[in-house]
C-alpha cells in the first residue's frame, strides 16, 4: 500500500498546469443539453436551464434566481452550444496529462494539473475525492475521462488549502450519478459530457452540466453554477463537506 500511495504523490506532482478555459454564456447555466432535459422529484437549479429540444420536469422541478428556464429554440441557447463546443475543444486538448487510467477516484488527493483516464473513473460508495490546492488561490484541475464518469450514492469532494469548486472542470464521455435512500452525493465542477448524463437521487453540486449530445436527466438534484458572486464555496479551505441547503 505504500509503495501505491508514493506512486499516485509522484504521479501528482508531475501534473501539467491546468488554465481556466472560456465559459461564455454558460457562466450562467446550471444545466444545458443539446438534445433534452427531463426531471423528477424536486430538483432546484440556481442557474439558467435550457435544452436543444425540449424540457420536462420543470415542475415539480424549481428554476431558482439567479437563473431561468430558457425555452428550446431561444438564441441564447444557440450561443450556449457554440460556447460549450469551445469548452470542450479547449479542455480536452489541455496537458500533457497524469495519465491516471485504472486508478479510483475515492482516497486520491489531486494538485491542480491536467488528469486523465482512457477508460471510466469511478468513486466507490461514500468514497472521498480530494483537491489539494497547495495555497494558491487560482488553482484549476482538468479532468479527462474518456468514457464514464461514474459517482457512486455517498460520495463527496473536499478542497483543502485554499482553491475553489469554480476552477474545478471534467471533460467526459459521459457521467452518471448514482441514488441510495439517505446517501447524498456531494460533487463539485463543471461537468461537460459528450452524450448522457444521469444525475440519481440526492445529489447537492456546486458546478454545472453540460452535454454536447445527450441528454440530461436529473432526479431530487440541488445544482448552483460556481460563480463567485454566487457561491460562498463552504468547502474552500477546509475539509467539511459541502452543504448547498437545496437538498433537504
């Protein structure tokens, strides 16, 4: 077990700087899908919502200041998708990265850099993702995985010594969230996913989700986009969980 958690410092410390990719008129979306966004249960979304196509669930969904439903067809969705093709040119040909393939996102502690997996990253039930930012308050990760980012019921991120959710980025084929009665999942980031995204029951994220070519279905979510002037990152600097207060 040494000898593995030495190899994982090691790989760390190599990691390419990350930079802050162009957001655009997704700054101030919460969800964003080019095909459909369907919803049960009571997700809250502090963020603009909007979808290529069409949007279901929305109520019992809640589309909260600062955000807004923005209807298929609208303009803004138009610039959305063109911002998100540029958000996902621009992150995915970040690095050279730590290659990190095979390698469980549960018990890692990341530096800011570029990370990869050619195949799915996994969180195992309860598992803890943490981020060290080493002090530096612009500290920004990029996270390529190739196929399935998948987050088991439980799981939850920390960032330690500074940094914020807000740099924090994944780039992947696509992502699921997973739903156990009593376990919230705690995650942070901009997600951008090629294709579906599923987002089980409770599920608080400080972030956003996009998909390029999906779909997006959340059930019982809590999502705020990290901008700074919205978000007070309760978990910046420390090792507590997060708490949105959206998911009761």
């Amino acid at each position: 077990m040494k000898c593995i958690l030495l190899f994982l410092f090691i790989s760390s410390s190599l990691s390419t700087i990350a930079t802050l990719p162009p957001l655009g008129v997704l700054l101030n979306y919460g969800l964003f899908a080019n095909v459909t966004i369907g919803n049960s249960g009571f997700t809250i979304v502090s963020g603009n919502v909007g979808a290529g196509t069409s949007i279901i669930g929305f109520p019992p969904g809640m589309v909260i200041p600062l955000g807004v439903l923005v209807s298929p067809g609208n303009s803004l969705n138009f610039m959305a998708y063109s911002d998100l093709l540029i958000l996902s040119a621009n992150l995915s040909a970040q690095g050279p990265p730590t290659v990190m393939t095979g390698t469980p996102l549960a018990g890692l502690t990341l530096i800011p850099g570029v990370y990869f997996w050619a195949t799915s990253a996994v969180s195992a039930p309860n598992g803890v993702l943490t981020l060290d930012a080493q002090n530096n308050t612009d500290a920004v990760w990029v996270i390529q995985i190739t196929d399935v980012l998948l987050v088991d019921f439980g799981s939850r991120m920390v960032i330690i010594n500074g940094g914020s959710p807000c740099n924090v980025f994944w780039i992947v084929g696509e992502s699921t969230f997973t739903a156990f009665t009593g376990a919230v999942t705690q995650y942070f980031g901009t997600i951008v996913a090629g294709s579906t995204v599923v987002m089980g029951g409770d599920i608080e994220l400080i972030g956003a989700v996009f998909s390029i070519a999906g779909s997006i279905t959340t059930v019982n979510a809590g999502i705020v986009p990290c901008c700074e002037d919205q978000c007070s990152c309760p978990v910046c600097g420390s090792s507590s969980p997060m708490t949105t207060g959206f998911i009761g």
